[in-house]
C-alpha cells in the first residue's frame, strides 16, 4: 500500500522560532496556482500508481486560515478518484488552535465528510501554555483562550476522531516570590496535568525547541539579549530539557506510550502516517523537494519500472532496495509546474538503504534494536565511539543496540555523521 503526503507551505505569518520553511501571507493567485499544481501532481503520479491502495493520507505544515476545507476536500476526492482509497486507514491534518471558530468548522467539515474512514487525525499545534512564550512566539492566544478552545473541542469530536496535541520545550521558566522556578504558572500546570489525565487526547507530540541561523529568534540578537536579561534562561539547553521532562513525565504518567523520540500515544492511536515513514514503506510526497519512496520489495516498485521501460527503452537500472526521487528542488520551479520528471529517480543501494534504516530507527521506538546489521556502514571503531556517548549520558545501551537518551538533541546529528561512514 501506498501512503500520500500532500504538503501546504503557505502560513499567515511566519512564526519566530519555526524551523521550517514557510512562504508567509501568500497572495491568492499564488495559492491557486499551488492547488492546481498538487492537482495535476495527482495525475501525474496515477500514470504511475494506477489504482494504487492508499494506506493514509497526511496534510502537513501550513496554517489552515488560508486554505479551508473545500480545497482540501477536492484534494482528497481527487485522490479517491485516481487511486484506490477504500482502505484508507488514516486521513490527518497538522493545524492551529485559531482562529477558534474557523478551526472548529475546519475540523467538523472534514470529520462529516470522512466519515467513513476509520480514522480522521488532527494534531493541533498548542505549542505552550505560558502567555509569556505565547505572546513572543506570535501566537494570538492564551492559557485562558486554550482552555476555552479545548473546551469546546470536546463536543466536536466524533467515534473515528483522533486529536494529537503539539507541545514544545522552549526552556522558559519563571520565579516564584521565593525564587524558586516555576514551569508556566501553577494553575496552568494544573489544567495541564488534569486535561493529559481526562484522557480525552488521543496523543501528544512532544517537541525540544531547536533553532537554526535562518530562524527570526536566532537572527535577532538584540531581542535575544534582552529575553536573557530578562530572563536569565532562555535557550539554555538544560532548561529545554528540563521542561521537556516534565511534560513527558506527566504525559507518561497517565499511560501515554512513547513511540517516537517526540511522539506519545494512547493505545492503537499513534500516527500510522509517522510510523509508514519511519519504516520505510512506501510513500508518495507531493510538494516541492518532496522526495518519494518506494521499496524494492514491493508492487509499486515493478509497477514504475514498468513504466519507465516504456518511457526509455534502454533503461536497465540495478536497484537493489529501493528507489527515491525528488520532484523539484526550487518553489518557483513547483509553481510554474517545471518538474524533475522520472529521470530524478535515485536507485539505493544496500548502504544507502541501511543509512538510512540507522537514522530513522533511531527516532523510533525500536530504536538501534541490533547494531550489528548496520555494521558495513559504520565507521571502524563504532563500539568505543557509542561507549563514550554512553558515559557522556547521550544514550543507553540495550542488548544488542542502543536507545538515544532525552538529551539526544545534542547528539542526534553527532551520532549519525560520526558513527557512519559515508556521511
Ligand atoms: C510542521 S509544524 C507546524 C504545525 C502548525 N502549523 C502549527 O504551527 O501548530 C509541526 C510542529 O513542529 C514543532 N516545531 C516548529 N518549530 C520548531 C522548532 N524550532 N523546534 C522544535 N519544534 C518545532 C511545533 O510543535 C509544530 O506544531
Ligand atoms: S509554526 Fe506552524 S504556523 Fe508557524 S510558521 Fe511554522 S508551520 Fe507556520
């Protein structure tokens, strides 16, 4: 089965601490010209995946405020139309918590229009519930408006609903009146605890505030220096973490599973879309630079070597375990509809394969289960080198493997370029 990842880069405003790239406040023609071009990115793979079985559908980035739920439906009815979508098991959407009632619509549109999908996924970007951070990250809420929003998200929720609730550690605490350090505020704290223990989200994602030299945060030094006067704290990775730590023990504490480094979930309700990824099983991407996957083993894979036969009869491509292409690498390119076409298409070999299996188990659950079938890619001395990470705190060893610690932002990208050889 197949799985789509359908990309929408278009946010309202760029948020100061986001690592992604977004193309903030887009004009109309821009946004249309984006739809159409998803929309005949669809026919264009159903020459491929002819009546392919879609296993989950997945709308990721973007705030919804500037496409609502009639163009995402014609998206998905487009999907059903060219590909076999009777045994969808997940349909999800990232968004915002605002504006409230805008959301709420959004999301009850889209739960009665799927209905007959076992799952209908929304994961809601809630980042915070400290007004202090809410306030400097852009967001135009606050604790009381989250507990209201949340409120009346409970009415909304359906049999096959799934809601995810996105959080993150941006290392800010503030001090009592007798200094001591205080995680948002108490009452919020509080709310937070009973709304994890009511048990009504189905998952958390649970992120450690990361921040690269393109971000507005990191850009802006006379800004940052005033948060560190005033605070003292902030984006002190012992701070990140500690916070990190104590969401995660709440969220742990009332039996959420963790099965990602950053994801938590209820029983039977972690994201397939996430686990498709990390598994690596097939997946089409649609957007700009979306790279696609599809493994050597399976049908999808003869199916398009089939097809590039008939577009280049000399083709006779040695791929081992699997290919991956990319459609386009620049946003203009995507727009104007100036595609890579099939000749992107990359063979892995066993070592790419493996690279890649290494790093995305590490996000995982199953993490580094045996480290000796990666050994043909790792460097000479791997073992000492994961010793020293193991004394430096940055991971623990298990049987055969290993699983990353919780300061693992710290050693994530160290771990993979010095453990692997290629890299
Ligand atoms: C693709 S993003 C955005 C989803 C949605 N647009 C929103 O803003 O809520 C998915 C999640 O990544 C996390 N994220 C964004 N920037 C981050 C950063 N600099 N470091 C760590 N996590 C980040 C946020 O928790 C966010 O909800
Ligand atoms: S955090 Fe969400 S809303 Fe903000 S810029 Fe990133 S993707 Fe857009």
């Amino acid at each position: 089965m197949l799985s789509l990842y359908i990309h929408i880069p278009f946010c309202v405003k760029n948020c100061p601490y986001c690592s992604f790239s977004v193309v903030q406040n887009p004009n109309n023609e821009m946004i249309q010209t984006y739809l159409n071009n998803l929309h005949s990115e669809i026919d264009q793979r159903w020459k491929v995946f002819w009546k392919a079985e879609i296993r989950t559908i997945y709308f990721g980035w973007w705030t919804p405020n500037l496409i609502w739920a009639e163009e995402i439906k014609k998206l998905i009815y487009h999907c059903e139309k060219v590909f076999n979508c009777e045994n969808v098991g997940e349909l999800s959407f990232e968004c915002n918590p605002f504006p409230q009632d805008q959301i709420y619509e959004f999301v009850s549109q889209l739960q009665k229009s799927f209905k007959k999908y076992p799952r209908v996924r929304f994961s809601f970007g809630i980042q915070s519930l400290d007004n202090w951070v809410l306030e400097n990250a852009w967001r135009p809420y606050t604790f009381p408006g989250m507990v209201d929003f949340l409120r009346w998200l409970r009415d909304l929720k359906l049999e096959n609903s799934v809601y995810n609730f996105d959080f993150m550690a941006f290392g800010v605490f503030n001090q009592t009146k007798k200094w001591d350090l205080q995680l948002w505020t108490p009452s919020a704290l509080e709310f937070f605890q009973d709304f994890v223990n009511s048990w009504f989200a189905d998952s958390f994602s649970l992120y450690m505030l990361e921040l690269f030299e393109h971000q507005k945060w990191k850009k802006n030094p006379e800004w940052n220096s005033s948060v560190i006067q005033q605070y003292g704290l902030f984006w002190n990775e012992d701070e990140i973490y500690e916070e990190f730590d104590i969401l995660k023990n709440i969220i742990q504490e009332w039996w959420y599973k963790r099965y990602e480094i950053s994801n938590f979930a209820a029983v039977g309700k972690s994201s397939i879309h996430n686990r498709v990824y990390r598994e690596m099983e097939d997946y089409l991407w649609l957007w700009l630079a979306a790279s696609s996957f599809i493994n050597a083993k399976s049908q999808y894979f003869w199916d398009i070597i089939e097809y590039l036969k008939k577009v280049d009869s000399s083709l006779n491509p040695e791929w081992q375990n699997g290919i991956r292409w990319t459609n386009t690498p620049y946003f203009p390119k995507y727009i104007w509809n100036e595609k890579l076409g099939e000749s992107a298409i990359q063979p892995l070999s066993h070592s790419d394969y493996l690279i890649e299996s290494f790093f995305l188990s590490l996000r995982t659950d199953r993490w580094i289960g045996d480290i000796s079938k990666f050994k043909s890619v790792l460097v000479e001395d791997y073992t000492e080198k994961i010793k020293l990470y193991e004394e430096n705190g940055f991971l623990k060893l298990r049987e055969n493997g290993f699983v990353l610690s919780d300061e693992w932002m710290d050693c994530y990208n160290g771990i993979i370029t010095e453990l692997l050889k290629e890299i």
